[in-house]
C-alpha cells in the first residue's frame, strides 16, 4: 500500500467517499431501511453479521469502484471482517482502489452548550496502531445550535484527537456536524468556520486533515477552508437529506465532495435481486459522483 497514491487519491480524485461506517447505534435504523426487522436478529452479534452481509454487497457491486468512489469510512469491527479471504481494508484498496478510512469515536456525550462532545475514546493509540492498510480517520460530534463556547469545545475535541491521529501517521477526517433542523444552523455555521480555520492555523507545517461538514446554509461557505494549507479535502454528510436533496445542494459547493451514508444506501433492499440491488446502488453512486464532480 502506497501513501502517497493514496494521498494523491484524496487531494485530487474525482469521486466521493462512502461512509460506510454504521455503529451500535445507527445500525439497527440502517438494517430497518434495508429490509432487516429487529425480529430479524437475535442478538448483537447477528445485527453485525446483518449489516456486514449488507456492506459486502455494496462493497462487492460492480458500480462501486475507485472510477467514482474514491474512499470508504469502516466501522472498526469491519476492519476484522473479510471479503473474497482478505480483510476489508485491503481489499478495498488492493482489489478496488478504494482509500480506506476508520470511524474511530465511541459515540456522542449528552448535550450541553447546544453540542454534543464526543465520549473519550479510550485504547486509541492500540486501535490505531492496528489499523493495517488505513489511510485515515473518522471522529464525529454534533452543533445543535450556534453557541459559540459550545462550539469552540467541539473544534478544540476535534483537533486535539486529530493530533493523536497524525502523530499515528494516519489523516484524521474532522467532523463537527451541524444539525440540519437546527433554528440557527447559518449562524452556528459561521461560528463553526471561524474556529476550524484558527485550530488550523495551529497545526504544524506538514500536518494535514481533512473535513467531514454538514452542506452549508450560504453556498460555498467553506471555500476558504478548502482552500487552506492545511487541508486535503472537505467532505459533506448527507446529515438526513434525501439523496436528491443532499445532491442538489452539494453541487452548488464546487469545493466540497460527498461522504454519504444514508443517501448511498436510499432505495436498497435485502430482498432485491442482484441485478435489481446493483442497479439501485449504480443509480445513486451515479447521482453521487455527479454532484460531487
């Protein structure tokens, strides 16, 4: 595995990333879209084993190459997984081209200063260390509303585990979302803007992350972000969106491409056929890849 192909890959690849890194707790609302009842699985285990089933698929899709997704974000308990006998990371990258990622937060605190910090994330350095054929990273909290303190304490958590990540070797991917239903989503936005491009100012000559944020209320509103030094790339969520919406809007944000989960995954079903499932999934890698070019 080369870096910097990889690098190369994320700074200047025409595509999206696909997020494909449904947890604990988003996983049993992504089976339900899918087709996968909670009467369906009987325990933890067979939930994973549910949602893995329905990530290989994806995974193994003939549109879902590195032609139009450049990256793919894993939950951490996929990177033990495998597909076709190699493990996920690698065969993504070896097989498909496809730039592997590692969603590397536990999960969200309660909220308080109309944000949700993330929980610590304890054994990060191991996990890391671990992480065989990973280029990066993924660490989400979440704006509910714009107070500045609050969102000050988000960036300044997202930046200091960004430093656990480079200091790793590895490219964190910062995501502090907006909540699209928030009353102050434009305001809380140019709070947002204002903090993430002073903690990058404070990042060291060399170091590099890349962006993961909610499609902003003000058309090109994260331009200068992209633009900066310090970045690779800003990716957008689809943050609720359908995957109409969230295209329509993304393609008015010409430096910003698309980290989808839901919208990948929209109209997907257990029981479609193969051809049935490969041409849905086509269809919005398609309406992806689009907006995101």
């Amino acid at each position: 595995m080369s870096k910097a192909e990889q690098r190369a890959q994320m700074t200047t690849g025409a595509g999206f990333i696909a997020a494909l890194d449904q947890s604990g707790g988003s996983t049993p609302k992504a089976l339900a879209l899918y087709g996968v009842e909670a009467s369906d699985y009987g325990s933890d285990e067979e939930m994973f084993g549910e949602i893995q089933k329905m990530r290989a698929r994806i995974i193994l899709a003939d549109d879902f190459t590195s032609a139009k997704v450049i990256g793919a974000i894993l939950f951490e308990r996929t990177l033990g997984e495998e597909i076709e006998g190699r493990k996920v990371a690698d065969y993504l990258w070896s097989v498909k081209g496809i730039v592997p990622f590692l969603k590397i937060d536990k999960g969200l605190e309660a909220e308080a200063n109309g944000v949700q910090l993330m929980k610590p994330i304890p054994g990060l350095a191991e996990t890391l260390g671990k992480a065989d054929n990973v280029f990066g990273t993924k660490e989400r909290s979440v704006i509910h509303e714009a107070n500045a303190e609050g969102i000050a304490a988000v960036v300044a958590q997202q930046f200091d585990v960004a430093r656990e990540v480079l200091a790793a070797g590895m490219v964190p991917i910062i995501e502090p979302e907006v909540n699209i239903h928030s009353a102050t989503k434009a305001e809380a936005e140019d709070i947002l803007k204002a903090e993430i491009l002073k903690n990058l100012d404070q990042l060291d000559e060399g170091q590099e992350v890349m962006l993961k944020l909610t499609l902003p209320s003000v058309d090109g509103l994260y331009d200068t972000v992209a633009d900066h030094a310090r970045v690779l790339r800003v990716v957008a969520l689809s943050g609720g969106y359908s995957t109409q919406e969230a295209c329509a809007l993304l393609a008015r944000n010409g430096k910003m491409i698309a980290s989808f989960s839901r919208a990948l995954t929209e109209g997907l079903s257990k029981q479609q056929s193969d051809a049935d499932f490969g041409a849905a999934l086509g269809g919005n890698i398609t309406k992806i890849f689009q907006a995101s070019v």
